[in-house]
C-alpha cells in the first residue's frame, strides 16, 4: 500500500492517469449493469446477454489491429482523448434503449461503444513506461490493474442498487459524464519529450499500408517466446472466460433470482477477488524469481478453475459469492505478473501493436466461448455451462506449466529496465 501511496504522491502524471481511470471503469459498469438488466428485462433470454457481448466484442477484436498500428504511429495521448470523447457521445445514445426496446439498437450501441475502446485501453497502456520511472513500473502496472478491479467491486455494486432503485437512465448519463472526465484528466499529461512511440521514420509504404505494420508486430511477437506465450495464455483462459461474462447475468437472476442487484453483487465480489490477487500479484512481482514467476501463473489459473467449478455448483448465494471471489484472485495474481513481464520486454515501438494484439485475441476466443455459451443456454442450465467454463479456463495451466518445463519460456533480455529498478530478487516467502 505504501508503494501505491508514494507513487500517487509524487508523479503527477499517473495520478491523473489514475483519477480518470477510477471514474471512466466506475461510469463502464454503471452501463454494463445497466444494458444487462434491460436485457432481462424486455427478454429474459440468455441468448440475448450473448448477443450483446458478441456485439461488444466482435468490434473489439476487429478494431484491434487498427488500434495498434495508430497508437505506434501517432500521439498517444492525443488518441485516448478522442476516444473518450466519441464514446462520451455514443454513451448518451443508451438513453434511447431505455423508451426503445429494440435489441438491435443495444447490438449497435454497443458495438460502437468497443470499436473505440482499444484505442484508449491499449494506449493507456502503452504510456506507463513514459509516464513513470523504470523504478515506478512495476507498481504503476500493479496500481493500475488493481484498480480496475477495485473499480469492478464498486461500480458492480453500485450500479445494480441504482438500476433497481433509480432507474436506467441515470446509469446511461453518470458513463457519459465519467468519459470526459477521463479526456480531461489525460489532457493534464505532460512530458519533457512526446507521447509518440519512439521509432525510425515512415516510410511511404508503411504510411499507405498499415497492415504491414501490424505484420512487423505480429513478427516481434513471434520472436520473443515469453511474449507470445503471455498473449497465448490469455487465450486459454478466455475459451472458459467468455462465457463467464454470460453466466454472471444468468446466475444473479435466473439462477438465485435476485434481479439487478444480484448481477451486481457477483461482478462486485469478482472485484473482491481480483483486487486480492492483484495485491498478492505485486507482492510476489517485487520478490520473485523468473522460475517461480513462471510457476505462480500456472498455480494462479489452477486456483481460478478450480474455484469457478465449486462456484457453479454451490446452492446457497453467499457460499458462492466466496468461490467466485477466490477464482478472480487465480486471474489476477498471473495477470499482473504477466503484464509487469510485457512492459518490461517489450520495445517502445511495438508496445501498442503488442498490447492490442494480444487483448484482440483474448476478446476473438472471449468471442466464439460468449456464442457457444449463448447458444448452449438455450438447452442446459447454467450450472452445467458453467462447469464446464471453469474446466476450460484451467487448462491454460496445462500448456504454461509444459512450456515452462520443457524451456520453451526464456526470460528476454531487459530492454530499457535494470532488473534491480523493479525489485526482484529472492525466492518467494509463501
């Protein structure tokens, strides 16, 4: 905590970076919940919550590429600030929905509302290794990942007592507003040099042919093994992941009839979980070696199977609210470690390409695993989804701890960051 605390402290930057963070994720939910409960709603269908996140995601994955190629070409910080504000306009489209019930005005409001997300995601990203010190790195990616899951626990929680008692709407204009908050706060960065990648001149094919440059990514990300295995095991997690997005719904309301707060009380004790692992994450990131970093995410999505399959069966609401609590810290305990691995290997050149190629592949197998989900609620229960979601996940476990034993995972060499800057010496104490 103190670690959190003194960097707040003294960088000006990430402080903003971290205020605009807070309301923008808090304001994300407000409309999660929001357009998961109208969905209910006006439906009721388990293959309507599948249409929506496909709607979301299916953009995702295909502004991807686009994304990563612009944030490596051009300012950072001047991208994120559009993004926000387009989404800031698309948001107050929601309001519509609320009058309208046409479920392919959600699918398009939707997928509008993620074709600009990874262009303010992955670039916000991106920056941390500009915006603070290599000293700084590590406890930037682990503050900023931990808040994003703090962010979850709160706006969850939040957001389904205010859909219930309040209404939609106001959760449709407070994500409008938490938008330009975020564009205010990122216009408050400044830097001695630029926010734009550091990188040789383009040339006029590159200018005229960005699919090539995305190709040069793709190429990096080939080469270096430990990058392509971080960006694999997303994969592996999301075959069972997707369908989590969907079951969350499906259990707060079919499952233990608890409506709009009980959608919100499960992604709020998600949060609960993720914020714990996120805190053991940066622990055990500061004080770990390679060897035994490589060994804690293949016991993280152990525990995150493990407790997703308890979770699906468990009968009583609270009992099972624990057990989704303790899958997320599985999740996040690897997420952060894996994260902290990318910034520190990973050249400034390529970091956007990077980043946002490895968050479209996780959304496109997020994608076919929320389609089959959707589709198989339409004949099993969603215990049985469920069960099966969580076997999945926990495979990835399976191919990192192969890869790690057969040597298939060499630490890269250190591009930029003293091993020292970030701290890791020592074998774990747990």
């Amino acid at each position: 905590m103190n670690d959190f605390l003194n960097l707040l402290k003294r960088n000006r930057n990430y402080r903003y970076t971290w205020m605009g963070q807070i309301v923008s994720e808090i304001g994300d939910h407000f409309n999660n919940i929001a357009v998961f409960s109208l969905v209910m709603e006006t439906s009721g269908s388990g293959l309507v919550v599948s249409g929506v996140m496909l709607s979301r995601a299916i953009p995702m994955v295909l502004a991807g590429p686009l994304a990563g190629v612009v944030l490596d070409r051009y300012d950072r910080k001047r991208i994120m600030i559009a993004s926000d504000i387009v989404r800031t306009v698309i948001a107050l489209g929601f309001i519509a929905t609320t009058r309208y019930h046409k479920t392919w005005l959600l699918y398009l409001l939707s997928a509008l509302l993620m074709v600009c997300s990874p262009f303010f995601t992955s670039g916000r990203t991106s920056i941390l290794p500009t915006i603070t010190s290599s000293e700084e790195l590590h406890t930037a990616n682990s503050l900023t990942q931990t808040t994003q899951w703090t962010t979850i626990t709160i706006g969850t929680m939040a957001a389904g007592f205010s859909a219930a008692f309040l209404g939609l709407q106001w959760a449709f204009v407070l994500n409008a507003f938490s938008f330009l908050f975020s564009a205010w706060c990122i216009s408050q960065l400044q830097t001695e040099g630029s926010f734009r990648a550091k990188r040789g001149a383009l040339t006029e094919s590159a200018v005229v042919r960005p699919w090539h440059e995305y190709k040069e990514g793709l190429r990096y990300m080939k080469s270096s093994p430990l990058i392509l295995g971080i960006a694999l095991v997303g994969v592996g997690w999301a075959t069972g992941g997707g369908a989590a997005q969907i079951l969350f719904t499906l259990f707060g309301d079919q499952v233990f009839k608890r409506g709009p707060a009980g959608i919100g009380v499960i992604w709020s004790f998600a949060g609960m979980g993720l914020l714990v692992g996120g805190a053991i994450g940066h622990y055990a990131g500061k004080r770990t070696t390679f060897e035994w970093y490589k060994r804690l995410v293949s016991i993280g999505f152990i525990l995150h199977g493990g407790a997703y399959v308890i979770f699906s069966q468990m009968q009583y609401f609270g009992v099972a609210l624990l057990f989704i609590a303790l899958s997320r810290v599985g999740v996040a305990i690897a997420s952060v470690l894996n994260i902290s691995q990318m910034l520190r290997h990973v050249p400034d050149e390529f970091r956007g390409r990077v980043f946002s190629t490895a968050e479209s592949l996780t959304w496109a197998t997020m994608m076919v695993s929320m389609a089959m989900a959707g589709a198989a609620s339409q004949y099993y229960g969603p215990r049985s989804i469920a069960f099966v979601a969580g076997i999945l996940s926990s495979t990835t476990a399976i191919f990192w701890g192969w890869a790690s034993f057969t040597g298939r995972l060499p630490e890269p060499e250190e591009l930029g960051v003293d091993p020292k800057d970030v701290e890791i010496h020592g074998e774990p104490t747990v």
